[in-house]
C-alpha cells in the first residue's frame, strides 16, 4: 500500500450519529451497506484515546474478491449518499485487501487470507470494539 502525505483532518458530521457510539452519519451507512453486501466478521475500532491518524477503523471479511469489491463499491455508495466522498482508494483492482479512507474512519475489507496475515485488530488490539448488530 502506498503511503500518504499528511493531511488536514476533517471532522466528520456527527448529524445522526449515535450518541451511545459516537459514529457518525456517514461511518454508520457504511457499515450498513457492508453488512447488506453480507460482509462478515464485521469489527469497528474506536481509536479516537489512541494516538492514531483516524478515530475509527472499520474491519470487515469478503469471501471472495468479486464480494470484496461488491462490499466496497456498496460502502462508497452509501456514503455518497450522505454527500462524503473517499480521500482515498487502494487495491480495489487486486481486490484482497480494499482500503478506503474518509480521513475520520477507514473501512478495511479482507479476503480472509489477508485479513489474518496483517491482524489489523491485533495491531490495534487497545482499541475498544465497537458492536455491530
């Protein structure tokens, strides 16, 4: 994956989030369309105590690369939908690891090979899981 220079950050609307999670609007229809996609294994990291470049990591499992890409072209729908739009894409073509970032969240979408390789919740294992119904 590609590094990426520094970057202002821009606060993501909390207009509809949840005030027992604190996700926003737009991080919340994302983790919808993913689970409407049938992502599986779906995990959110609160990293808004750790001293990280985002507040929240979304993880999440495809079973093959054709449903990755589907999980991700239905999270950036959604998001649109609420007027956001990505900072960036990455591996949406080799479709085993697909990371989108919207500066105050990230969703990670795994082929299951590539998601226990690089063990992102055991890199963040301090984060606090977040449950997604």
């Amino acid at each position: 994956m590609k590094s990426t220079p520094k970057r202002p950050r821009k606060r993501a609307s909390k207009t509809g989030s949840s005030a027992k999670t604190g996700l926003s609007a737009e991080l919340t229809a994302g983790i919808a369309a993913a689970l409407d996609k049938k992502a599986e294994e779906t995990v959110v990291l609160d990293l808004t105590k750790a001293s990280a470049f985002t507040d929240f990591f979304v993880i999440c499992t495809g079973t093959n690369r054709r449903q990755v890409q589907a999980i991700a072209d239905g999270v950036q729908e959604a998001i649109a939908r609420t007027g956001a739009r990505p900072a960036l894409v990455e591996g949406y073509e080799r479709g085993d690891w697909i990371l989108i970032d919207y500066f105050d969240f990230i969703f990670h979408i795994f082929m299951p090979a590539t998601r226990e390789f690089y063990g992102l919740e055991k890199l963040w294992g301090d984060a606090e899981k977040i449950p997604v119904a």
